[in-house]
C-alpha cells in the first residue's frame, strides 16, 4: 500500500481527486480505488517540547536556568491534533511505500519528515520514501506532479536547514524572552518582552527610523534651474552643478547652502548664451519584471490596494486551496519551469476567463516570446506565482480580484514587447557654468501596458525616472543655447519617510541595506532577507499584537514600549546582523554547502555569551510610561556556566 501524506487536509483532498477512484473516506484519511491511501497533517503535528519536559524547574521562569540549551532534542505531539497523528501513526506503520508531498519548502520538507521519523520508521521505508512537488491544486497538475516523483532523500538538506531553524529560533527566542521578561519584571513591568532573532531586529529598524524622524533638523539648501533654448526653438530645463570652488558654501552631500552664490550664478547666466558641451542620446529596453514571488506582491499590494503582509498571504491561501486559481503561494523564487512555457495559451485563456478587463492586455500578447522567467536552472522546490489553467466558476472576493488580477498582469507581461526609451543628457556651459539636462522620453511601451496605474509623468518636463511628454530634437556638441530663464529653487533637508507595509516587507527582503557590518554586508547578496515568504507577515502581526508596534494611517510606527526596549538591548540583538547571517548560513545548509553543526555549535556559543551580556541590563523605563530610566548595570566579571537540560 502506496500512503500519501500531505500537508493540510485540502491539499490531501485534491491529491485524491487525481488518483484511482472510486475511493471512501475514512476519519482523517481516504481510501483510493486501488488500494492506496491518502491522509494529511493538520499543520505540524508536532512541536518543540516545552523546557520543563527536560526539566520541571523549567517550568518558572528564572534567570539562574539560562541558557536552556537541550542535549538530547524532544518533539511532543500537539494535543489539538492528536487524533489525526494516532491516524497517521498507523496508516505511517502499515504501508509499503511512503509518499511526502509537503508544501514545497523547507518547512513543508520538515513538517512531513519528522512525522515519518517519529513514528520509528524503518531505516529502509524512510529510504523508499518519495518527494511529491506540488504547486498548482488542479487535477491535471496534481497527476503530473505524481508522474514526477522524485526521491525524498535528495531533499535531507532542505529539512536539515529547516531543524536548524526551528531548532536556533526555540534556543534564541525562548532564552531571551525569558531573559529580558525576568529583567523586566525586576523593573516593575509586568507584560512579556518577547525576543526573536527576526523580529527584535526587525522593530530595531521602525524604532531606528523613527528616533532619526524625530531627532531631524531641517536645514534650507538651494537649487538653480534654467531654462535653455536651442537655435531651433526647442526650450528644455537643466539643472547647475556647482563647480569645486562652490565646496566651501556646500553640506556633505554636495547641496548648496549660500542663498547668495545661487542668485550670483543666476543673474550672471540669464539672457547670456552658451553652448553644448557633451550630448549623449541612447535607445534603452527594459525587459519585463518576473513574475511574482510572495513577498513582491506583498509589496505591490501594500502600495497599491494599502493590503497589510498578512491580508494578502491569507487571499492567496485561498486563491490557491479554495479557488485552485494560482500556483503555490508562499514562494519565494521568481522563475518558471521551462515546460511550462507550453501551457501559456492554456493559462492566458483562463486569465481572461477570471477577468474580462484583462482581455485587452492578453489579446496583444504572444505566447510565442520566451522571456527570461523560463530557467529551469533558477527553479528548485518551487516556482514564481502564476495563474492556473482553471477557467472561472466561482465568486471572487473584492480584495481576491485585486489579488488574482495583480498576479495575472505580472503573468502577462512575459508575453509582451520590452519597454523602449530614449534616456538623453545634455550638458552645457553658460558663463563658466555647467548645466545639466537628464530626460527619458518614451519610444515604445511594451510590456508597461500591463501596469495597473500609469508610470507616465502628468509633468512633461518632470525628470529623474518620469517620462517627458515632448520629444527633443537631435541635438550636437557645439550647438548654441540662451539661457531665457532661472529660477532658484528653495528647498529643505526632509526626514526618511516612516515605514508603511510595503516599505517595511522591501526591508525584510532587502536585508543587506540594513546590515551595519560591512564583512557580513559584502557576503550577502541584495535578494538574501530576514524570515521567510511563510513567515515574514505573521512576524510583522507579533510586533503588533505585543503592542511594539502601532499603525497611524498607512504608516507603521513604534511605540514607547518598542523603543525603550529596542534602546536598552544590545546593538547585535537589534541589528539585523545577526539574523540575516543566519538566513544566508540556514540557506548554506539546504545547498549542501555548509553542516547542521557547523551552524549549530557557533550559535549556542554566542547564545552564551549573549546572555550573560543582557543578564545585565535593567529595563527599568518600561516600568513607567514614556520615561528613559532605563540603565545598564556594570558589566559582571565572572563567567555564566552553560546550563544543559538534560533528558
């Protein structure tokens, strides 16, 4: 008897829609024509024990037990799920074969893993154990995923990287939280102060941002945009660059804070006449972006629609389990398979099937261009976000539409024309003076027909990343130009903007930005995050829910308990350092590149010594509201022994 264990109860549902029928259901499991079973986890099944099941000292909260540190690791089975554990347990013992179909990640590797290996598998079973990859819960994906099994024990290094997580996280968070609660209770507060190597770092970053808001001063600094007309009567704006003789009367980042230089440089270039001294005029195509991850369409729905990390996570469970019209959510790859460039006709019927206002956009695509999504070599576990080839048949929600139709769009875009644009500068000299002139001008718009909102500047002469509206004539060097008009422009240093939910997910994924050491900045690629696509909007719901984090409008800002205890940690527990070390190491060991003990051991060291670093630290401002008492005591001489609970 072949058994098939997935995940959650409905992706075991549409499995055995794909398999031998007729089948019978069982309580917590069915029973295929053939013989074979299909059953599930809830969830995980099991869960790290708790510390008193290593000890029953444990069980209050001490500062002496610190560090707890497990020598012989215990799982327990989860006592809302028992029941169907006592299912699997049995259904695990009776069959021949075992099939892990799991989700996609290394969490789904796990999940269904240590439930095989808990149930005393036979050495022999768990190595006959089959992979399924799963990413589309439509029968004709689900049969060919089962057509493709693969061996389950290629995939020991996903699930290693996932129990080195699992396994650091308890160790981390469990010993901090119980740490700086107990600190914090010596100071008369009575609430937790709840520690993760994801989320501490991460309020760091609001908390940071926030003190730096308050704490700017603005300061006045002056621009000087003139008017330039060419021979021929075109007219264009540009803008000076003060020379090196200016540095005296500039700031550090070169702005000019001499009121009097700027109406200087003004009255001594209008009405006079100059000349081009380089012009550069290049036709630019830009590709279409790839098609979704998670946490990018987290972020174009935070801008977009204001939906928060958590919102669009749960729209796309049910997008993908309810609906069965997009492929496997939580991903955090941009790429697609090779053979399903193939189905793209198939898909972009169903697209317009879903919704009618994409029909336009889909009717000019042509599925006979290969965009660089198509890599087989960039595709592992899983891939990019993408419709299915299910057509409509049910009601979407308001926020599923927005959803789905983002998705779709990106989709589309694979099949349209590159984006062209002529990117044009122009610098001239009037009386000494270097002036600059940087335009983009459309030529062709491509793929940004897919777009939800216009990336066209409603101003024609606006710059930077905006789109002139006018086109500009062949200019050359040597041509002559009169300055016609100057205006000096008054401007004021502005704080960083406040974190918003899109902003706040960019941080996570883009973690090396953030990093304040520059050997672990350089070791980290831009794409490496902190958490994962799974994990990333319930940690941002924690911030909240243990009130260090608040919302006011769309922006996302921390609260006195959030920035004194941000303030009082030390700098490695509120730097995203550590953790995104961690993610790139964890990410190490999926690769094969790097062994479970090798991460393991360092971090139970620093753990250590972490401990007896924060032993010392009094939260006594979080006793009473909004006051900064907070202080450090003198750092202790003597060592803290490492405390091994022992099984």
């Amino acid at each position: 008897m072949i058994l098939y264990i997935a995940e959650k109860p409905s992706l075991g549902r549409a499995v055995a829609q794909a398999l031998p029928k007729p089948y019978k259901n069982g309580d917590g499991f069915i029973e295929l024509g053939n013989g074979d079973v299909v059953s599930w986890c809830i969830g995980h099944l099991l869960e790290q024990a708790e510390p008193e099941a290593y000890n029953p000292d444990y069980k209050k909260w001490n500062s002496d037990h610190l560090p707890i540190i497990p020598e012989s690791w215990k799982l327990e089975v989860k006592s809302k799920t028992r029941k169907q554990f006592t299912t699997l347990k049995k259904l695990i013992k009776k069959a021949d074969v075992l099939v892990n179909i799991g989700d996609p990640d290394r969490e789904g590797q796990l999940l269904i893993d240590e439930v095989i290996n808990y149930c005393g598998v036979s050495k022999s079973k768990i190595a006959s154990t089959q992979r399924c990859l799963i990413s589309d819960l439509n029968p004709a994906s689900i049969k060919k995923s089962l057509a493709n099994l693969r061996n389950n024990t290629d995939f020991i290094p996903l699930a290693t990287s996932a129990l080195a997580r699992a396994r650091a996280d308890w160790l981390y968070g469990l010993n901090m939280t119980r740490l700086c609660t107990v600190q914090g209770q010596k100071s008369g507060f009575s609430g937790v102060l709840s520690i993760g190597r994801v989320q501490t770092p991460l309020l760091g970053l609001v908390v940071k941002r926030d003190l730096e808001i308050e704490n700017f001063v603005s300061k006045p600094f002056y621009e000087l945009e003139i008017s330039l007309t060419t021979e021929q009567g075109f007219t264009f704006k540009a803008k000076w660059k003060p020379s090196d003789a200016c540095q005296p009367y500039m700031d550090e980042e070169n702005r000019v804070l001499s009121r009097k230089l700027v109406e200087n440089v003004a009255s001594r270039v209008l009405n006079k006449t100059g000349a081009i001294a380089n012009y550069s005029d290049e036709l630019k195509k830009q590709a279409p972006p790839l098609p979704y991850n998670l946490s990018a369409l987290q972020i174009d729905a935070a801008k977009l629609f204001g939906l928060s990390a958590k919102q669009v996570l749960d729209t796309c469970q049910n997008l993908y389990e309810k609906h069965k019209l997009i492929t496997y959510p939580r991903s955090d790859n941009r790429y697609l398979p090779a053979d399903h460039f193939k189905e793209a006709n198939q898909v972009i019927a169903a697209i317009t099937s879903v919704d009618g206002n994409l029909t336009s956009i889909a009717n000019q695509a042509d599925t006979q261009k290969k965009s660089k999504t198509w890599n087989d070599k960039k595709v592992d576990a899983h891939h990019a976000i993408i419709p299915t080839r299910k057509k409509s048949g049910a009601t979407l929600s308001a926020t599923e539409s927005k959803v789905y139709n983002l998705i779709a769009r990106q989709y589309l875009m694979q099949f349209l024309d590159h984006f062209n644009y002529r990117q044009i500068q122009i610098d001239s000299i009037v009386e000494g003076g270097l002036f600059i002139s940087k335009r983009k001008e459309v030529v062709k718009e491509g793929w940004k027909i897919a777009l939800l909102n216009s990336t066209k500047s409603k101003d024609s002469d606006k710059e930077d990343d905006n789109y002139a509206k006018s086109k500009m004539p062949t200019l050359k060097v040597g041509d002559s130009v009169t300055c016609t008009d100057a205006l000096i422009l008054d401007k004021n240093t502005t704080p960083p903007k406040r974190f918003n939910d899109a902003s706040l997910l960019s941080a996570m994924t883009g973690i090396s930005r953030y990093v304040t050491d520059p050997e672990i900045r350089k070791i980290l690629r831009e794409t490496d995050g902190i958490g994962t696509e799974a994990t990333r909007a319930g940690i941002i719901e924690l911030l909240f829910k243990r009130n260090f984090l608040a919302r006011q409008g769309k922006e996302i800002r921390s609260t006195d308990i959030g920035k004194q205890l941000i303030q009082a940690l030390p700098e490695c527990v509120v730097t995203p350092d550590m953790t995104a070390q961690w993610e790139s190491q964890l990410e190490s060991i999926s690769q094969r590149a790097l062994r479970y003990d090798h991460f393991m051991t360092p971090m139970v060291q620093s753990l250590t010594s972490l401990i007896d670093e924060v032993s010392q630290v009094r939260f006594d401002g979080l006793a009473g509201k909004g006051t900064k008492s907070w202080v450090r005591k003198k750092p202790s001489t003597g060592k803290r022994r490492r405390r091994k609970a022992s099984a």
